[in-house]
C-alpha cells in the first residue's frame, strides 16, 4: 500500500502553523520516518510564516508527500510575490533596550530561508497561474 500523502488548505495565520506541524509530525509517525520530524517542521514553520506574510488571513495549502528521495513539503499561497533569501550579515548580540517593543525591528530576521536550503537536499519556487506560488523542500529521509 502507497503512503498516504498530506494535503490540508489552512488559513493563512500564526496559528495555523501549530496544526500543520502537528498533523506532519503523525504523518511522519505513520510512515516510520519520526526521526526527520525536527527538520521538517522547522522547515515548514518558515514556509509557513513567510506564506501567511505575503498572503495573510487568505487561504494557504500544503501538500506533504513520501518521494524517492525523502519527504516533499510545498506550501501553497496566492501572492506573486516570490521568496527573497537576503544576504546574511554579522548578528549583533549586545542588549537591545527596545526589543520588546511592539513593531521593533532588530535586524536579526532573515534567516528562514537560508535554513530551509541549509536542511533540504533541495528546494525551489513554482508559479501558478494565473497566480500564486508554491514553495517547497525535499528533507532527506
């Protein structure tokens, strides 16, 4: 019997994020792969965080599925916008007087991209006409 695949559309917020990785967490169970769990929900609260960013409180859909290379996780949204890896400079570690302010930005984002590559053995970017993306990762088994 073939693996069953994940497909769920969610609302594209915070919250959202929380369920998806429970459900690829079982998924992951179900097909004896427990210990890639790490990985790919890492993997998939960055995709899933930059994708209610660009498309927020609108729909998101993720597909999760055994290939024969690993598992393939793609998170679906409406925005044209395409996902931006932003060259990553020093980090700044010294206190910051304002960083629980509400809107403070303290330079330190960015660095969900760079993961997703740094964990996947491969990803990359699909348009849909007559709009939208999906973004998706390959994490080795």
């Amino acid at each position: 019997m073939a693996p069953v695949p994940l497909v769920a559309c969610v609302l594209a917020a915070p919250a959202s994020a929380g369920l998806v990785r429970t459900l690829l967490r079982s998924r992951l169970a179900d097909w004896g792969l427990s210990h890639r769990a790490d990985d790919v929900e890492l993997i998939a609260g960055e995709l899933l965080a930059n994708a209610a960013e660009y498309a927020p409180y609108l729909e998101m859909r993720v597909e999760f599925t055994l290939a024969p290379d690993g598992v393939r996780l793609g998170v679906w949204d409406s925005s044209d916008a395409l996902p931006m890896v932003k060259p990553l400079g020093p980090v700044d570690v010294s206190p910051d007087a304002a960083a629980l302010d509400e809107g403070h930005d303290d330079g330190t984002g960015g660095w969900g991209l760079p993961l997703v590559e740094a964990l996947s053995v491969r990803c990359g970017v699909d348009r849909t006409p007559p709009q939208g993306k999906w973004v998706w990762s390959v994490i080795a088994c």
